[in-house]
C-alpha cells in the first residue's frame, strides 16, 4: 500500500473516532471562551469596600451560611475558597456548585449564584464522564487529532509536491 494511500484510510477512519469527543471538546471550548462574558456560564466577581482580608475563616462561613440558596452549612460544603484582594472579595466556593461571593472586609454577602464553568470545565477534559475517560478518552482523541492533523497536511502538499516534480522533469 502506497504512503498516499494509507494516509487516506488513517485519515478517514481517524476522523470518525475522534468526532464524537471533538465535537464536546470545541462546543465546551466555545463556552469556556466565553465564561466572563456571561454570568450564565460564571457569575461576575463583584468588588467589595476595602481591598484587604480582615476577616477570619470562622467570619467568612457565617457569611456563607447566611445566603439560603448555596447549602453551606459547615466546612464540608466547601469546595474551595477563592480569595481576590484587588477586587475586596472571597469567593466560597461549595461542593453543590454555589458560589458566595462576600465582602472581604465586612463580611456582607455581594452575590450568591450558580457557577457552571466548573461543569464545563468537566466536560471539556473527559472527568464528568468517568475519571479515565480522560486518558482513555479524551487523550487518546487528542493524540488522533493530532495524527489528522499531519496526514491531513501530507495529503495537502502530495498534489503540489507531484507538480513540482513533473515541472522539473
């Protein structure tokens, strides 16, 4: 089988199984693109009075449990904290998705919403789906795409490398 010909049926069959994995890739890559311009995707860091932390853990949970909507009970129900002095503000951050955003300085709540660039996020690299959906998945896909890729250039230069050839014959 000739290197053109192999070319063609490795870029063929590539291109069908990586389409499917693609196609959660480039859609959920669109929509992280766009996750600071829309509070659908995640929610807009507000700016608090002051630009330092005063607050102490305890003060930021308190905080935290007074918004009804974000489920924050105790410590477990976080998930992380996002501290953001420039703008005065801590995000809390919950296991449930929920994201507090308090006053670093006075402890008022600014805004609790739902945040769903996490779930995208999850999409995007495989881990929603199972934790080896990413490796056996995902960078299997990439590496194919990766192989289209340069079969789909080789395939592209052959006809111009067959005219050059011909030219200078």
């Amino acid at each position: 089988m000739s290197a053109a010909a192999w070319n063609r049926k490795l870029h063929r069959w590539g291109s069908i199984a990586v389409a499917l994995p693609l196609l959660v890739v480039i859609c959920t890559g669109i929509l992280l693109l766009l996750k600071k311009d829309s509070a659908w995707i995640q929610p807009p860091t507000q700016r608090g009075a002051g630009a330092e932390l005063v607050l102490s853990f305890d003060e930021i949970l308190a905080a935290a449990r007074s918004a009804p909507d974000a489920g924050i009970e105790t410590w477990d129900d976080v998930d992380r904290l996002d501290v953001r002095p420039e703008r005065g503000v801590v995000k809390v951050r919950g296991k449930n998705r929920w994201e507090v955003q308090v006053d670093a300085t006075n402890g008022a709540v600014l805004q609790t919403a739902y945040r769903r660039s996490d779930l995208i996020e999850s999409i995007h690299d495989g881990s929603y789906f199972h934790d080896a959906a990413k490796l056996w998945v995902f960078l299997p896909s990439g590496a194919l795409l990766l192989g289209l890729w340069g079969t789909g250039l080789y395939l592209w230069l052959l006809p111009h490398l067959v005219r050059r050839r011909r030219r200078k014959a």
